[in-house]
C-alpha cells in the first residue's frame, strides 16, 4: 500500500482513472436467491391454500362462523386462499407461525413476536407485531395459533447454502459478461488536464461516454482534443456458456426444493411419471402440514368434551386426481361390499347424504360364492 501511495501522490493527475466503482462483488445476487426461496415456498403454499378447513360435528358437516373464517375471510383486509399461502410462506421460512384472534373475532398473522417458553405453563406471546401495529396486550399459547415447521429455522441453510451457489453463479455469470464484452481505450494528453476541476470534468466526460457505449446499441462519440477513444475487440475471449448459468441456477433451486420435500420435475413441468411425483409430494409434504394445522385446530377451537364427542377440523386437501378417473375404483369398492356410499363419499372429499341407500352395502353377483357351494353342492 505504501508503494501505491507514493505513486498516487507523484502522479494526483493521473487519481481519477482508478474507479474503485467498476469492481462489484461476484457474490451478490440476491435475486437468484428470491426466485428459488419464492418458487418453493409458494408452490407449497398455493397447494395449501386450495385445501377446504370443514367443521365436523358427528357424522355432519357445518357451515357456521368459524367454517367462515378459515374458508372465506379470515380477517377484514385478506381472502382465505391468501391467507393461507402468507401463513405457509411465514410457516416454512421463520420455522414458525402465530395466528392471533383480535378482538372483533378476525383472525391475523403476526409479523413479529416473543415467545416465552414454559415448561409446564403455557407458553405467552407478547410484542405482537401485524402491519406495524403493536399489540400491548400478551397472548397465551390457549389463545393462538402458534406452528413450528422444523427443529431449524431454513433461513440460516438457505444463505450457508446460497453463499457457495452465489459465488459460484456470479462468476460464471462474470465470465459469460465478458466474453462478448466490447472493450474500448482512451488515449488522453494530460496536459490539458492540471486542475482539480479539469480534471473533473474530464472524468464526468469519459464516464458519460462510457455509459453510452454500454447501454446503447448506437453511441456516438464526440472527438475532444487530447482525447482518443479506440475499440478492442474481445471475441477471442474464452468463457463459460449459458447453459452453465442455468445449471447452477437449477442447482440451487434443486437442493431447496429437497429439502423441502418437493419433486423437481413438478417445479419443472416434466410430463413424465407426473402422477407419481404428485402423489409422493401430496403424501410427503402437504399431507403432514395440513395434519399440523389440523392438530392445532382441534385443541384451539374445541374442548376435550367437544372433541371427544366428534366435532374436529376435517382439511379437504386439493385433488389431483379427476373424480371420473377413480369411477372403476369406486364401483369396485361399492360392488365388492367393501364400503357403502356415504364412506366412499366421505373418501372423495364429498359430504354425506341422508339417503338409506347410501348406507347400505351391496355385493354383486360376481362377488358372491355360488347357491351350489352354499350348499354344499348337489346331494346324491
């Protein structure tokens, strides 16, 4: 360094050639970042959102205020499908989720909170944050919903692993930028230069004349005396192709993707073995979550009695599946005896009907033993 500042101060006029501002940091790209934490995170979360929250009581399902508020309007500024993906997308990312009930009934998500943890009490919530509103009131863990998605937050794992991708990516990224890079000279007489504001504007020009040289397709560049601009060419450069971008890119989407449990071909749109992905990714991944909302709501919003007596949350998950494509699987079931109509009903996310034949069971002919071998077979 000090060898260096022996020659700046020898040479001041020739300072402001060094632009410390054309150097960037490789590693900073954020967006390739927010596009595979938003890709997964809402791909999980629209899935959420299409599921169905029923009210059970018995045998029947109701449609009262609390159906209302978990299906249609949860609170006054969001619909249900919204408010469901905000609660997946906070849920999968902070590792937790808490959803308060405000005093007209609506239910909100908290952007921000402290959880005190007891080991026999229960647990409060206090310096509850929504949309910049502070709730002074403390919250106990009977009065909310409160969701943990895993035993480590995914933030920390997202960066340790985007900061060897992003490296990684802002390099290749740098390497492709020049290998069609146009690359330009200037040959300057510093004599016409010795002043702080010569010099100045002598920087303010070049800067200008390079900004145009980069961002548009024709740059016109005016002859200044002492100055002469000549272009190099740079197409004999070596550098990686596109399609290394798009495998570091995938890379990183891939490894979030695994651990969130959702197959790559379905981010990708592959047609192959679709219906296999999709129910591995039904069974592995949503299925449990919405079993955790489940569980949470049927201690928040019952009591052991209500419970117990048959009233519950019932989660509707999203068919992936048409209902006419299961059309042979269910005669077979009904035909075979196995269940009657309102159990299948139930299984195909229907409600039951208050018919007798739909809860009888029938078994057809070619599911029944012959009147011969009932009878032991003929007598002699």
């Amino acid at each position: 360094m000090g060898f260096l500042d022996a020659i700046f101060k020898r040479n001041s006029e020739l300072g402001f050639m060094f632009d410390v501002e054309m150097f960037q940091e490789t590693s900073n790209r954020v967006h390739m970042k927010k596009l595979a934490i938003d890709t997964c995170i809402s791909f999980i979360g629209r899935t959420i959102s299409q599921s169905e929250f029923r009210v059970k009581n018995g045998d029947t399902f109701i449609k009262d205020e609390l159906y209302y508020k978990l299906n249609v309007r949860p609170n006054k500024n969001q619909t249900a499908s919204t408010f469901w993906q905000t609660f997946i997308q906070k849920l999968i990312y902070d590792n937790e989720c808490l959803i308060i009930q405000a005093d007209n009934g609506d239910l909100l998500i908290a952007d921000d909170f402290t959880h005190k943890e007891y080991a026999v009490y229960d647990d409060i919530f206090s310096n509850v944050v929504v949309k910049g509103f502070e709730f002074k009131s403390t919250f106990k863990q009977e009065d909310v919903i409160h969701l943990r998605y895993s035993n480590e937050k995914l933030s920390p794992l997202i960066d340790s692993l985007f900061t060897d991708y992003g490296e990684l990516f802002g390099r290749i990224l740098a390497a492709q930028k020049r290998k069609n890079q146009i690359r330009g000279t200037v040959d300057m007489d510093m004599i016409q230069a010795k002043t702080e504001k010569e010099q100045a504007q002598l920087q303010e020009f070049i800067n200008k004349m390079y900004k145009a040289i980069e961002t548009k397709d024709v740059a016109i560049v005016p002859q200044q005396k002492g100055i002469k601009y000549e272009e190099v060419s740079a197409n004999n450069l070596m550098g990686q192709s596109v399609d290394e971008i798009n495998k570091v890119t995938n890379g990183f989407l891939d490894q979030l993707a695994m651990v969130l449990g959702i197959p790559i071909s379905l981010l990708r749109g592959d047609m192959a073995d679709v219906g296999l992905h999709t129910k591995n990714y039904m069974f592995f991944t949503i299925a449990p979550l919405l079993k955790k909302i489940k569980d949470e709501g049927d201690v928040k919003f019952f009591t052991q009695k209500e419970y117990l007596a048959g009233q519950c949350i019932e989660v509707r998950k999203p068919s992936y599946r048409d209902i006419f494509d299961l059309a042979t699987a269910v005669d077979k079931l009904r035909a075979s005896g196995i269940m009657n109509g309102n159990e299948i009903r139930t299984e195909l996310g229907l409600e039951s009907v208050d018919d007798e034949i739909m809860t009888k069971y029938f078994i057809t002919k070619n599911y029944q033993e012959s009147s011969e071998a009932l009878k032991g077979g003929d007598s002699e």
